[in-house]
C-alpha cells in the first residue's frame, strides 16, 4: 500500500513538472507563430549552391 502513495506522488511530481515546461514554453514564445512551419515547405527559397554574388565572381577560378 505504501508504494502506491510513493507511485501517485512521483506521478503528480512529475505531471507538475510538465505543466511548468508548458508554461515556460509558453511564456518564451514557443507557440506564437503557428502557421508559418507548416507552410514552410511551399516557400521558394533560393538554392545557395547554384548562386554567385557579384563579390564572389572574382574568385571563382576561370576553366580555360
């Protein structure tokens, strides 16, 4: 019977807990914005690999 009191009470210990990380969480502006992540994959980005700023150019070594 004892271990049950011990389970309920690290269960509650442990549910408080979470509670706290929630409120952090929201508190800090974890869940402001909601609808960009999900839309994120639709945006065009553009791929830096293939692209070259005018600063870069004099560097780039000539193939002939």
């Amino acid at each position: 019977m004892n271990m049950i009191f011990i389970l309920i009470g690290c269960s509650i210990l442990l549910a408080l807990i979470f509670l706290a990380a929630f409120f952090w969480a929201n508190n800090t502006g974890q869940h402001d914005d909601t609808y960009t992540p999900g839309i994120r994959i639709l945006l065009d980005e553009a791929d830096p690999v293939n692209e070259v700023s005018t600063g870069d150019r004099d560097h780039i070594p000539s193939k002939s």
